[in-house]
C-alpha cells in the first residue's frame, strides 16, 4: 500500500488524483477501522491511518474516510478551539480546495462560501491567483495551502490575496517548509526530476524556508506562526496523527 501510495502521488496529477481518489479511500478505511487514532474532521476512528508522501513516506498521516492529511486536521483543530470561524459570519474564499473541508464548509451556514482553482473540479471558479477576478476588500478570510510553491511570481499571488480581503481579514497560507534553512529557488531548473530533487516535488519551483514568513511580510501582511502542535496534550497530538513542523501561518491585512 505504501509503495502504491507514493507511486500515485509522484506521478498522477493532483486535479485527477480529486476525481477518483475519495471513493477507493472511503472503501478502503472500512478495513482501518480501530481505536488507534481519531480523525477530528470526519469523526472517525482507526486502528492505524493510510501512509502518504512522495519521497519520504509518513506512517498514519491519511484518514482515508476524509481524505486529510496532518495539516488539514491541525487546521481545523486550531479553527475549532482558537476562532470564531464555525460561527462568525464570514465571506470566505478557499483556493485549491481541499476535499476533507469541501462539504463541511459548504454546510456551514455561517459562510459565505467561494471556491477557486485553475483545476480543481470541485472549484466554483476557475482562475489563476495572480490575478483573481474579484473587487477589493471583498472577503473576510481566505485559505490557500500548499499552492505558492508550485507559482512562480508567488509574492503576486500574494499580493493578490491581500488586494482582495477587507481590512482587518485574515488568510491561512500553509506550504511546504524546511524551517533548518532558508528558500531555495531557480528559475532556470526545468527538469522535472531535479525539481523533485530540489523542491520536493516535480511541479514545485521552490522550497521555503525559514524566511517565508517575511515573504508574505513582504507584500503588506501581518504574520503570525502558530506552533499548535506544542499547545495540545501530547496524548491528542498522538490521537489526530500530527506533525511538529506543520506550523499554521496565520496573516492578516493591516486595518490602516
């Protein structure tokens, strides 16, 4: 399973991965069931998770029944028990989404719900994020994770989201990131196995470092890094299967 796994994820593209992925995983997690760990977005419990990864493969890091991986579930752990995000009405925009959030989001009643990608078929827009068709100041908070490393103007796309939420809005921009180091990028590197050597992966064209956060200080946002991991009980952090360098980057636009 892990080999088919890190097979799949090396080498099918993302947007057809979303199309046929979730109804073999939901097949599959009937036979993961246990009291091992606890899926706290979909509420489900295993005997041990599915292992995902393209170069190093992590052990109990899918939840087959909703497809999240460790971001997503300290996402929603932080969002649930740190904001008023369930609540709070709220005219939100989810770039790239991401299937184990699709439903729930659109259920709550308390949104305002926009979806895009320039893929993504469960999108409502299609577009690109440097240059998104929508007014200023127009949302309250957005989401977007794990996109700027496959861009290569990012600090447009991020100056993009800034252009578009209200003052005083917040957006959650998670990527991939060696905190031991700085941003390593090229341009001129092309070729798809020495991105995936470099970058991780073959349509990334870079690898952040310690110094994202200033790139979207950059552009004009306030940025906090959220260490949630440390601020849950050890035992819970075992339980949902987390990661300690999957850091929450928490920005927002300045009121003035």
């Amino acid at each position: 399973m892990q080999y088919i796994i890190q097979c799949i994820t090396r080498f099918v593209p993302r947007h057809i991965m979303q199309r046929f992925a979730m109804f073999f995983l939901k097949i599959i997690g009937i036979f993961y069931r246990g009291n091992n760990f606890y899926d706290p977005i979909s509420k489900t419990s295993y005997r041990k998770m599915l292992p995902y990864g393209r170069q190093v493969v992590r052990k109990n890091a899918l939840a087959p029944n909703s497809g999240s991986l460790e971001r997503h579930r300290v996402i929603w752990l932080y969002l649930q028990n740190e904001t008023s995000f369930f609540e709070a009405p709220l005219k939100f925009l989810h770039i790239a989404p991401e299937f184990c959030f699709l439903k729930k989001f659109k259920k709550l009643k308390n949104l305002s719900y926009v979806t895009g990608d320039l893929e993504s078929p469960w999108a409502d827009v299609k577009l690109d994020v440097r240059e998104m068709p929508f007014s200023e100041n127009t949302f309250d908070a957005t989401m977007c994770n794990h996109v700027f490393e496959h861009i290569d103007d990012d600090k447009k796309a991020m100056s993009e989201f800034l252009r578009v939420l209200k003052p005083g809005g917040w957006g959650i921009f998670m990527v991939p990131i060696k905190w031991d180091q700085e941003t390593i990028e090229d341009p001129t590197i092309t070729d798809p196995k020495e991105r995936e050597r470099l970058f991780g992966q073959r349509d990334h064209v870079r690898y952040y470092g310690s110094d994202y956060p200033d790139r979207l200080r950059s552009v004009g946002f306030e940025v906090t890094v959220i260490d949630y991991y440390h601020k849950l009980d050890q035992q819970l952090v075992n339980k949902y299967a987390l990661l300690p360098d999957e850091k929450i980057i928490f920005c927002k636009k300045p009121v003035n």
